[in-house]
C-alpha cells in the first residue's frame, strides 16, 4: 500500500508539468489568434509606373502593415490624407504601420521622381467603417 503511493507521488511533478506544457500551449494559439486579428498584412509591389495592388481596402481602427518590395529603382509612396509616407527601396522589404483613424478615400502617389511616368504612378486607400 505505502509502495503504491510513493509511486503516485513520483508521479506528480511529471503530471504537474504536462498540465503546465497544455495550458501554456493553449494560451499562446490565442496569443497568435489575437495577433491575426490585430492586422491587417498587404504586399504591394512597386515598379514603373505603378503599384500593384493599386487599390488597397482596410478597416477603421485596425492596424495595417503594408509590406513594399520594388521590383525595379528606388520608388516613394505618399499617402497624405493618412499621414503617412516611406520610401519603397528595391532589394529590400519596406513595412509601413499605421491605424486608419477614419473612414473615406485616401490617394496615395509615388514621391521620388522614377522617370517620365513618374506623375501618373497613384493609387488608392480606402478606409471601410
Ligand atoms: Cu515611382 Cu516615382
């Protein structure tokens, strides 16, 4: 009998320890659920003269992280009406993190000179509700 239960207590710590290793596995899937919901990703290439997508969609009051990649020579992009601005350097990810604070149609543009049609190189964020 007193055999038996020295061997439950031998047991416990190792009980004890996966009971740990599981609750802690469950909190960390929703830490990571929480993440994804946090933001919203967007890849946007760069080249001349354009952006692709050159329409992006976002939600009010949710973080974004635009990744830019330019595929050719240094770009910009400027989208005032969001404040927001960064330069879109070839052979390298930029990420750019904001939180639209209002809804409506923000026109974004290249703003490092890029060649002749630099000018029409434009786009569009719209913020939802
Ligand atoms: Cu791209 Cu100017």
């Amino acid at each position: 009998m007193k055999a038996a239960k020295d061997r439950m207590k031998d047991r416990t710590p190792a009980v004890a320890l996966a009971i740990l290793v599981f609750i802690l596995g469950i909190f960390l899937a929703e830490v990571c659920a929480l993440a994804d919901e946090a933001e919203q990703v967007i890849k946007i290439t760069a080249k001349r003269y354009e952006y692709s997508p050159n329409t992006i969609t976002v939600k009010k009051g949710i973080p974004v992280a635009l990744e830019f990649t330019s595929l050719d020579r240094l770009h910009g992009f400027s989208c005032p009406g969001l404040a927001i601005r960064t330069d879109v350097v070839p052979g390298k990810v930029t990420t750019l993190r904001f939180v639209p604070q209002k809804a409506g149609t923000f026109p974004f543009h290249c703003d490092n000179f890029c060649g002749s049609g630099h000018e029409g190189m434009t786009g569009t964020i719209i913020v939802t509700e």
